[in-house]
C-alpha cells in the first residue's frame, strides 16, 4: 500500500529572543502570570527584514542537509500560513524562487493553527493517489507582525519561527497512518484578525482601530479547545483501534502548557511522552507543530516503528490530528 512519510524534517527560530521581562517594561504583565498561565519564558521575534518565506527557506534548508532528496525533486510545496509574505502570490510561490524551482506546484493554506496538519493531510491524499512522490511541507509564521503590542492578554502569547517537513512516498509499512481534520466556522469570532481581507480592507480607520492585529477570547477558546483535543485523540485512537499506552509520543500544538497538560491528564498520557518546547518559542500557530516534531526528532525521542500523534487547535475553529508511523 502507497503511504506517505515524513523523510526529514527541519526548523528555524529568529535569532532575538524577547524574554517575560522584556514584556514587563512593554505592557501591564509579570513574568510569574505569563509562566503560571502559559508556560511561556521566552519567544523568538523575527528581524525586520525576515518575511515567512524567509523563515521557511531556512527551515527547509535544515530539512534538506537531513536527507538525500534534493530541493529539484520536489514537486509540490505547501505553505501553512496565516502571516505570508503579502495576501498574494502564495508564500509557497516566494519559497519556490528561495529554491530555485521552476517545474513544482506551490500553494498556501490557512487553517491557522492547525495548518501543518491540514497540509499533512492534504500532500498524504497527493501522495497515496499517485499524483506526487516528494512534497515540502512547511508552517511558518511571523505573528509579531499581527500582535496588538499594548494588549497584553494576547502580546505575551505569540512568537515566530518555521518548521519543515518533506514527505515522500513508501510502500514500506510506516508513515501516516490517518489524518483526522475538523472545523466550526460559528466559532470563528473567537480568533481571528478582521483587517486586511475584502471585509475591511486596509484603511486608515482600519489601523487605527487596530484591525491588522489578533483579536482572541483566550479563556473560551481555552475550555473549548482542551474539551475537543481529548475527544478528537481518542475518536484518532479508537478508529486506528489503538491504546494511548501504545502511543510513543504526542506532539501536540503549543498554545498553553496548561492546555498541553490538561490535555494529558484527560487522556492519562505520561507527561513524559508528550513534547513541549512552548517556554521557549510561545505559540507559532502553523509552525508550532513542525518545531516540535523537529526537536523531538533531534533529541532522538521519536524512533523507526513508534506511533506518533500531532494534534492541533486553533482558529476557524479548526481541530485536527495525524497519526504517524514513524
Ligand atoms: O493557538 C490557538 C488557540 N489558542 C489558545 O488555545 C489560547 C487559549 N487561551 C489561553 O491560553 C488563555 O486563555 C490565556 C493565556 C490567553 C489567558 O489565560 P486565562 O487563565 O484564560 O486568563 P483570563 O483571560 O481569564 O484572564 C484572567 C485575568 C484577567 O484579569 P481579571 O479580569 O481577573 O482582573 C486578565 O485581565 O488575567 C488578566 N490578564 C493578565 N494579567 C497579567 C490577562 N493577560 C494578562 C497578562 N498579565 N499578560
């Protein structure tokens, strides 16, 4: 059976660091709230002249020197994004000229958060159809560009970075396994950025009222997510008739440690085999995953044969998780 899996993967963070006590001399907050809160220390901001395809370029360039497939047998890159370069061309086309490729489909998605799984879905239906072997996959994000800087219940959350993946297909038995997407659109007001778009296009009125930043209800978007990320790991558990002690690791979207913990709790997974990386980069949305992923491989915490599961959460709303096979 045609499967697609993950042959490399691959992360960038910018280099300056903004630390909670950075944010003490910015807005009304204290290192103790972010941490006890968050999980939060510390977040990665990009420099000024970085834009997303920048960030994915180097991403996927760490990805590449991990593997023997070289950046001209992609033919297909995928782009989770909801801080592109601009509103168009897609960031995918921008990286595409990154890597000197001229013959390879590029495109972008939106699903906020929960973007590189979407994209893990969307290049693993390409790759078991036969339409494509080898595809690049990266979230990259700038949320400092979209953050309200003198909101505090949401400036102290987001950080930019960019994480890769290049799939490819195998016949061997490993890879993805099931990929599990949802979404509630009724749900939509509680994240999202209403500026910019053919609702209300940018203006002056537009920037004053700060439409071009995250607006977010934090605590229900909170009680929601931590309700949906159980069921939606357990309905991934029992349609691949699977126990959570079978499962080697949970990589899931770094939001809120205490959205990562009560989740864990809820499913009796061992803390331990769940990967958590948020006190050092905050919440990337679409790049949080891949830099996990990334590290948790780095640190050898994710071994040939063992049941990995990404989940995520994140605006739309849109949910979803990937069962892989490593
Ligand atoms: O990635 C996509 C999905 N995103 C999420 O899942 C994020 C979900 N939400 C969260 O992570 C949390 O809701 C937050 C971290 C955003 C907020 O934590 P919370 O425990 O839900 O706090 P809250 O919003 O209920 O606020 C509690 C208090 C408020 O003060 P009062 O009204 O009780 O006096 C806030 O004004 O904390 C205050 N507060 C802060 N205080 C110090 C909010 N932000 C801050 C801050 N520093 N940065």
């Amino acid at each position: 059976m045609l499967r697609a899996r993950i042959a490399a993967t691959g992360s960038y963070v910018p280099e300056r660091v903004l630390t909670n006590f950075d944010l003490e001399k910015m807005v009304d907050t204290t290192d103790e709230w972010i941490r006890e809160r968050t999980g939060i220390r510390e977040r990665r901001i990009a420099a000024e002249k970085e834009a997303a395809s920048d960030l994915a370029y180097e991403a996927a360039k760490a990805a590449f020197k991990k593997t023997d497939i070289k950046p001209k047998d992609i033919e297909l890159i995928i782009v989770a994004t909801v801080t592109g370069d601009m509103p168009f061309p897609a960031t995918a086309c921008h990286l595409q000229q990154k890597l000197g490729l001229k013959k390879a489909a590029a495109f972008d998605i939106n699903a906020a958060c929960s973007g590189f799984l979407y994209g893990l879905s969307i290049a693993n239906g390409f790759i078991k159809s036969g339409t494509y072997k080898r595809i690049l996959l990266i979230g990259s994000e700038l949320l400092s560009r979209i953050t309200d800087w003198e909101d505090r219940s949401t400036c102290v959350l987001f950080g930019d970075g960019a994480g890769a993946a290049i799939l490819e297909a195998t016949n061997e038995d490993r890879g993805i396994i099931s990929t599990h997407l949802r979404s509630d659109g009724s749900m939509w007001e509680l994240l999202h950025m209403p500026g910019g778009g053919s609702r209300n296009p940018a203006s002056k009125d537009t920037v004053k009222k700060k439409m071009h930043c995250i607006k977010m209800k934090g605590n229900e978007t909170f009680k929601i997510a931590v309700r949906t990320l159980e069921g939606l790991v357990r309905e991934t558990l029992a349609e691949n008739k699977l126990k959570i002690s079978q499962l080697s690791m949970l990589i899931p979207h770094q939001a809120n440690l205490r959205i990562i913990q009560a989740t864990a709790e809820r499913l009796d997974m061992p803390i331990e085999k769940v990967m958590v990386n948020i006190d050092k980069y905050g919440n990337t949305s679409a790049a949080s995953i891949p830099i996990a992923l990334d590290e948790a491989v780095r640190q050898g915490r994710v071994r040939d044969g063992d049941y990995v599961l990404l989940e995520a959460f994140g605006g739309g709303l849109t949910w979803a998780s990937v069962l892989i096979k490593w």
